[in-house]
C-alpha cells in the first residue's frame, strides 16, 4: 500500500494502475480496504481499482475530529495522488455517506456511483444511541461486553459465522481502537442529505442485501427515486450488510453490468 498526506492525514491506499476506467472502493464502518477483495479481483484486469483505508480505520488515523464531508474531500485527494481526474465511487454503507457527499460537494470527479447497503438519511434517536452504547464497548475494558458486542456487530454486518469470525479477530487484535471515538461520531452525528439527492445527475446503481437489519431496504429506495439517473436497484437474497462481502458473485454481477453500461 501507499500512504499520501491528505488534507493533513496520513491516508493509506491501493491502486492497482492500469489503463481502464477507475473505480474507487471506500469501505464500511469497523472494515478496511481488504473488505473489497472479490470486487478487486474480478475487474481489476479490465478496470483501474483504488481502494483506501478511511479515516480511524486500517492503517489510516482519525486524530481529529471530521465529518463525511471531509472523507469526501479525502476520497478526492486520494484520486489526485493517483493522478486521477474522475473515478467511478463504489461506497459501501459509510464509504456510501461519504461517496454521496462526494457527488454533491464533487460532482465533477464523480463519474458514476454505486451504493451497496447505504442510504442519505439519518438514524432516529432510539438507534443512535443503541449504536453509542455498542461503540462504548470497542473502548472499554470489559472482556465479556467486548465479546458480546462483537458478535453483535457481526451479526449486523457480515451474517456468516466463519467471515464474522474472522473480522471479530481483527477488531480484537485492535481492542482499544482510540481513533473509533472521532469516527463513530463521524458516523453517528452524520447530516441528513436526502433532500439533496434530485441534485446527483451522474448514473446510480443501488445494491442491497435483503437480510440488511442496519439499513431497511425502503431507506436506499428513497435514493434510487430522487436521483436523476439510477441505472438499477439490485436486492442480493439473504445478504446482510456487506453483501459484497458474503454474496460478492451476485455484487460482482451487478457491477459488471452497471460499468458496461457507462
């Protein structure tokens, strides 16, 4: 990996190179860039991938406190250090916030956008704080509600036992985590955009997993009606959260049509 200063942090990313259209993967909240594997292995020979590590995750620091707005400028950033003008902006759920804002406050290096369990909106007050709750834990010093938590949150995000079991190893391995304090709060105070959504004019494709218990498939569905040109909604049967991660043949399908299509 490269790592570039960008917007005053140290910002770790993958670029495959090549000569094809660019694609840029920003990932999930508690996941890093390796989240995008069977994405980068299946078009990376046709298509010019760049993956990153977002601010507080991998190997990329969150020292200060910021908003998807500024992960929108530090998505951009990451394209001018690959020299890059315009980039298709894959965005999974957080990396979805910030490739949204990306859209609005960039619309001119957005060529085109993919949405995989991601939404404009907020959560109401009741999630909001269940979420901070959990969070506590990654911070704490309680073994068991570390634990507990964890397969929780697996369950929300990943669903399968033996992929959850893996990323439960990472969190661990990274049990104190100190930058989640600024990106959760990145996550959790995020601003609502939905209204602004009739302003995205660049192709959309919206991918969701059905079995998505953190983001109900009706809130994606509002973005697939406000913006000019959503290209498809795909719903990926039985997928939770990433589905991109559990399900990445049906995801992988739908990108390749979706790109194609450009």
């Amino acid at each position: 990996m490269t790592t570039a200063s960008i917007n005053g942090v140290p910002i770790h990313y993958e670029d495959s190179g090549g000569e094809g259209p660019t694609i840029l993967f920003s990932h999930g909240f508690l996941m890093d860039h390796t989240m995008f594997d069977a994405q980068v292995a299946a078009l990376s020979d046709r298509y010019r991938c760049i993956r990153w590590d977002e601010r507080g995750f991998g190997a990329t620091p969150a020292p200060e406190p910021f908003t998807y707005w500024d992960s929108a400028d530090d998505a951009v950033g990451v394209l001018d250090a690959c020299g890059v003008e315009r980039a298709v902006f894959v965005g999974m759920s957080q990396g979805g916030f910030l490739s949204l804002r990306a859209a609005l406050a960039h619309p001119d290096r957005v060529a085109a956008l993919v949405l995989i369990d991601s939404a404009a909106d907020t959560d109401d007050d009741e999630t909001i704080q269940g979420y901070r709750d959990m969070l506590g834990a990654f911070t704490g010093d309680d073994d068991a509600m570390f634990a507990g938590v964890c397969e929780i949150v697996a369950g929300l995000i990943i669903g399968e036992p033996e992929l959850s079991a893996v990323w439960i190893g990472e969190w661990t391995a990274r049990r104190g985590m100190p930058d989640i304090v600024h990106a959760a709060d990145a996550l959790l105070s995020r601003d609502d955009v939905e209204d602004r959504m009739s302003e995205i004019t660049c192709p959309v494709l919206i991918i969701h997993g059905t079995a998505d218990q953190a983001i109900a498939p009706e809130r994606p569905q509002k973005v697939a009606d406000a913006v000019v040109d959503c290209r498809e909604v795909v719903h990926v049967d039985g997928a939770a959260h990433a589905p991109n991660m559990t399900h990445p043949d049906a995801v992988n399908a739908a990108l390749e049509r979706f790109l194609s299509s450009l």
